[in-house]
C-alpha cells in the first residue's frame, strides 16, 4: 500500500463549514469518557477554541463538485454530532480520488 501522506500540520487556515456536508464512512471505536469531556468543553464558548478543528479531506469532482470526507478526529467528531452542531471548524485538506482510494477502497464514489 503506498505511503499516504495526508496531514493539516502545514496548514494554518482555519474553516466553518455545515457539518452535514462531511461523510464519515466509518464507524469510530470510542472512549466514552473522553467524548463525555469534549462535549464538556466544545459547548463552552469560552474553551471551546482550544479544542483543535477537524481535519476535513476535500476532494473536488470533474464537474467542479465538493466532496467532504472525515477519517480521524473521532472523538471530536462524535461530540459535535451529540451536541447537534451546525456549523464545525475544519481544517481542509484538499486531495485527490487516489488518495480517498486508500481509504474508501473499490467504494469511492466516482466524483463528479
Ligand atoms: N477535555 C478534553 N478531552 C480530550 N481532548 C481535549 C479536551 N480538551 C481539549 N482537547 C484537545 O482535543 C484534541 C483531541 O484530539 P485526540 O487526537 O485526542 O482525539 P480525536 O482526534 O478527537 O479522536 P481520535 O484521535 O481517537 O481519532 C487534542 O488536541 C486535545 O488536546
């Protein structure tokens, strides 16, 4: 399997995007204490920020469409699902199908 590199650490630009828009294919294995704590925190608007944004693969299609994936980040995920948010901060990281091929498999959708 070729080596993926695929991280936000170079990226600095920090997006709100609806969080209905990001598919997450997989089902996460959780710590329920620590989602229990960062629901804690994310719903304070004062700590919130410290709660660092989702890292948010972003694949556009040959006919100019947007297509949203999340991989990691599970726990912060799974906190801002249970408190119903709208709106999430991401980080995005745009790649290609290749790339989403290494995760998805033979299901990666065809991007258009
Ligand atoms: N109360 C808290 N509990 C856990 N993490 C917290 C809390 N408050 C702030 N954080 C920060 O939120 C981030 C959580 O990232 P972490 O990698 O531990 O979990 P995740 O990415 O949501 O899930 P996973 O790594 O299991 O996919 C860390 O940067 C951590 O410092």
């Amino acid at each position: 399997m070729p080596r993926i590199s695929v991280h936000s650490d170079v990226i600095e630009e920090v997006h709100e995007m609806p969080f209905s828009a990001i598919s997450r294919p997989f089902i996460p294995e959780l710590d329920e204490k620590k989602v229990r704590s960062l629901m804690k925190i994310l719903s304070d608007p004062q700590k919130a920020e410290t709660v660092p944004p989702l890292d948010v693969l972003w694949v556009i299609g040959s006919e100019g469409g947007n297509y949203y994936f999340c991989f990691g980040g599970c726990h912060r995920y799974t906190a801002l699902k249970r408190l119903g948010a709208e709106f999430v901060r991401v980080k995005l990281v745009q790649v290609t199908r290749e790339v989403l091929k290494n995760y998805l498999g033979g299901s990666t959708p065809d991007f258009k």
